[in-house]
C-alpha cells in the first residue's frame, strides 16, 4: 500500500504544489517551518481542505482525482488536530466512542478498549473534558482517532502546544503505536527532535513546494540538505539488541555496519532501538586505534565532504551502508587527505539510545 | 378582586401566540442562523440588515406593511380570498404572521451567534469521525449551541408576550381572537379599570423577569461549565 498525492492550492498569499509518493508504512513526517503548507497539505490529504487541481490515492482507495472527491466522512482515516479538540458537550468516554459508533461492525478492526489501553486513558472515562490535564486532552483526541480502525493516521503538530514534561508524557504512546499497529501515520512537526524519536520517512517542505523526501536516515546525512548542517547535525541508527554484558553492565547493539556498545539499558534481546549519533562526536581515524577509552569504532568510507563554515568540514561516510556524520577540522580533514572513497575508521565517542 | 374572564382570556391568547411563533421562529431561524454563521456569501450583510430590521422600525410601520399585504386587497389576503379562505387581517392566524417578522431578530440573532462561537473545529473533527454534515449538526452543532437555544426560546417568547404596535395594526382588538394582554391592559386603562390594569400587567412583568432570569443564569452556568 502507498499513498499518492497531488494537490495543486492556491490562496492568493500561499500557494501549496505538492507531487509526493509515502510508503503506506510506517511514520512520514512532513517537516518545515511554520507557513511552509505542512498543514494545509494534512488537511487535502483528510478531505477537510477543498482543492479543485488534485489527485489522491491511499492504497487502492482513489479519494480524490478529476471527477471525485470522497468528503471527509467517508475516508476511512484518523485525525488528529494540533489543538485535541474534544467534544466539550460529551465526557470522555462519549468522545471516544463518538466515532466508533459510526464505523461498521465489519471494519472495526481497533477495539475501543485497545485504544484506551494504548493511550493510558482508562481512569479518565468518566471525566468531562475540562477537567483534563493538556496532555490527558491529546491522549484522549488520539485514542479517539484510533478508535476509528484509520487506514492511515494523520497527525498535525499533537505536541505543539504542551510543554517539556507533556511532551515527555505523550512520546512513549506515540512511540508504541508505532510498536503495536500496523497503521501508516502521517505525522506533521516543525521539530527535528521529534521527527527523530518517531519518524521512519522524512518529507521536506519549503515554502508549499517538496524540497525532498526519503528515508530518514539518508535524509538527515544528505549534505545538500540543511538538516547535516548546523551544530546538532546527527545521524540515526536502527540497530538490534544483541546482548548485555553483565561484568561491565554493558549493551551490545548491531548494525549492519558493526556493534555499538552502550551503558547498560533494560532491554530484551531483540529489541529494536534508535541510536542517535551526533557529528560532532565522531572522529576520524586513518587506522583502528587502540589504547582509547572509545568503544564504539567502525570501519566506514568517506561518501562525501562539504565545507562547514570557514574552518570545518562535515564527513559523509558510510559504515556497512549505513551513512554517519562527522565534523572534523578543515585542517584534520586535510592532513588525513580525506576524499570521496577513502576507508576510515570512524569512533563515535557519545552515543544516545532514543527508544 | 381576581382577573375577569376575559383577562385570563386575553392571557391564554397571548400564551398561545407567543409559543406558537417562538416555535416556528426556531424551526425557520434555526437553519438561517446555520447559513449565516457559516456562509462567505459576500452580500450576507443585506440579509442581516433585513433580519434586524425589526428591532429598529416602529411597530406600526411594521404592522401597516403587514396588515396591507395580508388585508383582501394585498397580494397574500387576496391569493388566500382567490383560494376560498378569508383575508388573514384581523385573524389569529395574521397575528402569528405579524409576531414571526417582529420577533424574528430575538430568535435568529443568538442562534447565529451560538453557532458562530462553535467554530469550524469540531464540526471538522466530527467530519474525521465519520459524521455525515447532518449528523454533524445535530451531535455536535446543536448540543454546542443550545446556551443559544435557550437564549432564542425565551428572548422570542418574551418579546412576542409585549408585542403592541403590530398586534394593533394587524389583530384589531377582537376579544376571544385577537386581544392579548398588553391591548387589554391598554383598554383597561382608557376605561379606568386600573385595578385590572395591575393584574395582568404585573403578571406580565413578573413573567418576563423569571424568564429573563432564566436565560441569564443559565448562560452563566454554560459558560462555567465550556472551557
């Protein structure tokens, strides 16, 4: 299953011009800064933003192209708004059910109670709505649109309102719907750190055009793209649980391009987890140091290198395929005689496990 | 001394009127009230302009309009005259007619407004939680406005209660038919019956202050209780 789109939206002082393919799997993030269409395009995705010039398919469900246009009601997906809001007429329980009630029996395929198991909302059916806390507020508006069994999920911004701690709160939810269904999630941020922890697809917005799009991992390292620029540049790794060393109170994490060794974290082997590596803790070798206290060393080839500012360069490399950064000194950079195709060695003196 | 028959008479007319019009008054406006919220329709201002009209004209100018298209000679008497009815001046049924346009802003005005204070959000979310436009309305427009219901109800009651001027022009002042509370109590008050004056008039008042109390402490509730 994937997801078509083409939406051609003019509003006199914006104008939305979009031609995007995303994988029917997994979390898309359409990332961009404020007024850049993210949201507008959201919304001619649910139906809920009218534009003449478009097509839309999700799956082998066509909601949109020349001669029709599903409304809103009748697209099986799941909303979530960057504001929750509930229903202030209905507690918590009748907004949950509020939309349940008009699926059919035949396409429910998320329970409402697996829902409120998900989202932690149990204790909270029989508030009214102005009695929840911000956070409470989102968990029950995106129980509500799971509730619904969405072929695809739509998020605008959940977390943009709440503060640290909320966000904190509502992340470990997010991160388990991804664990726990198999639904795609369209998911709109203008944070890089929250695209981080969730995102598996990356979209680039800019100005209601598509700047790129592609698999997170590449798109973070692309150096023609602003995100491996900048001070927080970093690379994010999918690896699997492989093991604890329980003399050191170590974990070993494999990767196609080697094993991560980080402080011990209570997880089953097996398990998948994010590491976030940032360039500016990788360093570059020409042969396999030892004698440094640095426990995670990959062998990697250098992809690409592009000046950052007047005094350092940021190091595309590749370790197993799988691209990292580093930001190295102009000067280092020129006395290790780094280019296009050269094997390093890389060590990664900080690494941070998202999930 | 107690009311006299035909005070208690004038009374039941008036209740009668009143309910009637507050009725079709909800059952009309309720769905002008919607359109106007939520159109972008750019001459809307003119149809808001009419709407209000009544709270400004003098009652009179009202009823002389009215009582002409209604009498045997207008367009709407003469059609029902053609028809093999009676003309609708000096009828009951012209007095409803009358207190629909007189009392249409009181019904409208609040229900346009309760509908705008909801906002395209929740009808949006409705929408993403399979509601079709109608079922929108009625489970999440109609509960969200009836702060507004209220406020339509009893404004649109109370003020058809002290309708005089159109009453005068159209209604006449026929006992048993078209004489209501406040054309009695004017009567009374030529044949200097003040006595009976008293009755219906702090009956009168005493009935819109609890109606008037109602609406208010009921939106202060409303309000307390929406985020």
């Amino acid at each position: 299953m994937n997801i078509e789109a083409r939406f051609r939206i003019d509003k006199g002082d914006f104008a939305l011009d979009v031609d995007l393919g995303i994988p029917g799997q997994g979390v898309t993030a359409l990332l961009g800064p404020s007024g850049c269409g993210k949201t507008t395009l959201l919304r001619a995705i649910a139906g809920l933003e009218s534009c003449r010039d478009g097509f839309l398919q999700v799956g082998d469900m066509i909601w949109q192209d020349a001669r029709r246009f599903v409304p809103p009601h009748q697209r099986p997906l799941g909303y979530v708004f960057q504001e929750a809001s509930l229903f202030a007429h209905l507690t918590v329980r009748g907004n949950l059910e509020y939309g349940v009630k008009r699926v059919p029996k035949t396409e429910r395929k998320v329970s409402v109670n697996k829902a409120i198991e998900l989202l932690g909302v149990g204790l909270l059916l029989e508030r009214r709505t102005s009695q929840l806390s911000g956070g409470e507020r989102q968990r029950v508006a995106i129980a509500r649109a799971l509730a619904v069994s969405p072929e695809i999920l739509l998020m605008d911004e959940p977390l943009a309102g709440l503060d640290l701690a909320r966000k904190q709160e509502i992340i470990p939810y997010l991160e388990s719907l991804h664990n726990e269904l198999d639904i795609p999630v369209i998911y709109v941020s203008h944070s890089p750190d929250e695209v981080a922890r969730l995102a598996d697809h990356l979209v680039l917005l800019e100005a209601g055009r598509i700047k790129a799009a592609g698999a997170l991992g590449d798109m973070l390292t692309r150096l023609d793209l602003p995100l491996a620029h900048g001070d927080d540049a970093e690379a994010l790794i999918d690896a699997v649980v492989a093991g604890h060393d329980d003399k050191y109170d170590l974990t070993h994490l494999d990767f196609p391009g080697g094993r991560f060794t980080v402080t011990r974290k209570a997880l089953p082997v097996g398990h998948s987890a994010r590491l976030r590596v940032a360039a500016r803790d990788v360093s570059l070798t020409l042969e396999h140091q030892s004698g440094t206290s640095i426990l995670n060393i990959f062998p990697a080839t250098i992809d690409e290198i592009m000046p950052e500012g007047i005094a350092q360069v940021t190091v595309r490399l590749l370790a197993g395929d799988v691209p990292l950064l580093s930001r190295v000194t102009r000067k280092s950079a020129t006395l290790l005689e780094l280019e296009h195709g050269k094997s390093v060695y890389a060590q990664a003196k900080s690494v941070a496990l998202l999930s | 001394m107690m009311p006299s028959d035909a005070d208690l008479t004038a009374l039941a007319i008036t209740l009668k009127l009143a309910g009637i019009t507050t009725l079709i008054l909800l059952l009309l406006g309720t769905p002008l009230a919607w359109w106007m919220a939520r159109t972008r329709w750019r001459f809307k201002f003119l149809l808001e302009a009419v709407v209000a009209l009544p709270l400004v004209l003098p009652p009179t100018v009202l009823g002389f309009y009215l009582l002409v298209a209604l009498g045997s000679q207008g367009p709407i008497g003469g059609l029902m005259e053609a028809l093999g009815g009676r003309p609708l001046a000096f009828t009951f049924t012209g007095l409803v007619i009358g207190s629909v346009f007189y009392s249409m802003p009181f019904v409208v005005q609040p229900l346009q407004g309760a509908f705008a204070a909801i906002g395209r959000r929740p009808l949006e979310v409705a929408a993403t939680l399979r509601a079709s436009p109608l079922d929108r309305f009625f489970t999440v427009a109609v509960p969200l406005a009836r702060s507004g219901f209220v406020t339509a109800a009893v404004l649109g009651f109370a003020h058809t209660l002290g309708e005089f001027g159109v009453v005068l022009m159209i209604g006449g002042n026929i006992p048993g038919e078209t004489q209501v509370v406040s054309i009695a109590i004017y009567d009374h008050v030529e044949g200097l019956e003040y006595a009976h004056a008293h009755w219906l008039s702090g009956g009168l008042l005493l009935l819109s202050f609890l109606m008037l109390i109602t609406v208010y402490a009921l939106n202060r509730r409303f309000r307390l209780v929406q985020p």
